[in-house]
C-alpha cells in the first residue's frame, strides 16, 4: 500500500502583467496582456504528487475570497483532498503581482496574505486528525515557527518528511536532525551550509555538512545537470535527461512532488530521484507553473 501524501503549503494566485518595460517609481504605464495563474509553491507541488500518481492532502489557508475559492476548486480538479484548507475570514488569499517585460525578465511582488497566517495549532489539529501514517512535504512560504512545528511532530509520530527549503532562508541548527530528505536548489544549498556548489566535490562537501547536522539523505537539484543525491551509503549525480527547455518555472516544485510520489511508494532513493528527474524534465520543455507538470502515463511512455 502507498502511504498518503501530505502537502503543507502556500498557494497563491499569480497575477501577470506583460509590458514594454518595467514601470518606475511613481511611474503609470500600459501593458498588454493580462492572465491569472494558480500558483504557490504548496499547491505547484500538491499538483505535481497527485498528477503522479500520489494520494495527496493538501494543508494551507486561504482568503474568504474569490482567489481562494478558485484555488480551492482547482485542488478539488486535481484529486486533491482539501478538508483540512483553512478559510481565513480576516486576511486575504496570496497573490504574487509578476510583470514581465520585452525580454521576459519579470519583477515579482508577494503578498502571502493567508499563507502567512497559517500556525501551529492549526498543524496540531490536521495531524490529530489525517491518518498516523503518511508521508509530509513542506516549504518554506509558510511562517517559519509552523514549519519548524510540523518538522519535529512529523518526527515525533516517526513519519517521513521532505524538506524543500525554498525560498532560501536559514534554518536552526537543531531542526536538521528531525528531516528526512532536504531538497535545496545550488541557492538555497549555498545559505544552509555556506558553501557554494561548483562541482562535484563542493556538492558532497554541502551534503556531509547537513548530513552531520543530522538530516537523513540530500538531494541538490542542480538544473538541467539533474540533482545530486548524498546519504550515508549514496554520493552521485543522477543526470537530468536531455531535453530541449522552453520554461524552468515551477521545475523545482514538479521534482519536489514526483519525489514525494516515488518514496511513498518505497522506490529505493536512487530510482525516486531518478523518477523526479524524469518528471521535472517534462515540465520545463512547456509554458508555465501547474499546466507544465505532466501525468503518470507520460512518464511510462517514456
Ligand atoms: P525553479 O525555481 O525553476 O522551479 P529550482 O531552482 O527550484 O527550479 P532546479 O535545480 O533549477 O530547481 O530544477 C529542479 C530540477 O528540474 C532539476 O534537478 C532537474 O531535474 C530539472 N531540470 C531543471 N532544468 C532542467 C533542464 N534544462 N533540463 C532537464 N531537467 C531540468
């Protein structure tokens, strides 16, 4: 039986703006297209597990609004169970204003909103209630002190967890020993460990360096190299398959889902990363955040 997946997380409406140009303080200018995409790295990656294959819960709060009602029905679409989303009547659901300009460089502002709101008792409550068993993946666009309280109670009920440190902040020292597998991007791995991953040899350095703090396997996903995995019995990189990249937007959050999938169903660590390197190799060869994230039979075809 594959254990359940939960998904503690932020999920936010992006909001897009193409323009000419950036405009400048105090400046108004006009754009042209506008469109809405959910987002969020919580509902990327919740996506992501359950168009895997995963039996996904999905943990997080939203606005009393039209934004979180839609995020809600989109979770809903994808065979996401969401009895545990939050409805907060006080603070707005997040959304991330993006403009992007003639060269397609954009300019992202968040407003977490209800995502900011989500706290520990509210983690106390989901896990009285969801089964003991499962399997837990969770970031960091959350507030840090519920993060910090779902990583140790995870270990205390000796469940696995899967630690996406992104965005890149810095972590206490004593929380390592309660995750089971840290997925840093070569940015997020550079803040934790201060050491900046060139080569080989600087990505097995990094990975010792969490190890030591106590955390069980890491996993450095390193772009279109792949990702390198390190544990106590495993040191390699698992190449990335080659493929033609038209958007690298949400690549993080579809191997951070696929890897989820693959441990809960006890693929042994080497054929889960491989596994996510398949799926997220999929995603970057189209547009966008969530519609880029493939289904199980694509990666069979394959
Ligand atoms: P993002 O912020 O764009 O979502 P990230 O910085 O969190 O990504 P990356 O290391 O860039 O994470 O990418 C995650 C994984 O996606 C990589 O480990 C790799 O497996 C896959 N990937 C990314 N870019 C490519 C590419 N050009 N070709 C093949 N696979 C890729």
């Amino acid at each position: 039986m594959n254990q359940k997946i939960l998904v503690v997380g932020s999920s936010n409406t992006d909001m897009v703006i193409k323009a000419a140009k950036f405009a400048l303080p105090g400046e108004t200018i006009l754009g042209g297209e506008f469109f809405m995409n959910p987002g969020g790295k919580g509902a990327n990656q919740a996506i992501a597990a359950s168009r895997l294959g995963g039996d996904v819960t999905f943990v997080g709060k939203v606005g009393s609004d039209i934004f979180g009602r839609q995020a809600l029905q989109q979770l809903t679409k994808e065979n996401i169970e969401t009895r545990f989303v939050i409805v907060d009547h006080e603070y707005p659901s997040g959304v991330a204003l993006i403009n992007v300009d003639s060269k397609g460089q954009n300019c992202i502002v968040v407003a977490p909103g209800a995502n900011g709101q989500l706290q520990p008792a509210d983690i106390d409550h989901v896990l009285s209630e969801v089964p003991q068993e499962n399997l837990v993946l969770v970031q960091l666009e959350i507030p840090i002190d519920t993060v910090t309280h779902l990583i140790r109670k995870t270990a205390e009920l000796g469940n696995r967890l899967i630690l996406n440190p992104a965005p890149a902040q810095n972590l206490p020292n004593e929380l390592f020993a309660s995750i089971y597998t840290i997925t840093p991007n070569e940015t997020e791995i550079e803040l934790l460990t201060g050491i900046r991953v060139k080569d080989i040899g600087s990505a097995k350095a990094a990975g010792s360096k969490l190890l030591d703090l106590g955390v069980q396997q890491v996993i450095i996903t390193l772009g279109s190299q792949g990702a390198y995995l390190h544990t106590s019995s495993i040191s390699k990189l698992i190449a990335a398959p080659e493929v033609t990249a038209v958007d690298t937007t949400a690549a993080g959050d579809c191997f951070n889902g696929a890897l989820a999938v693959a441990l809960a169903e006890d693929m042994g660590m080497e054929s889960a990363v491989h596994f996510a390197c398949r799926a997220a190799a999929i995603s970057v060869t189209r547009m966008g955040a969530q519609q880029s994230i493939p289904y199980r039979k694509e990666l069979q075809q394959r």
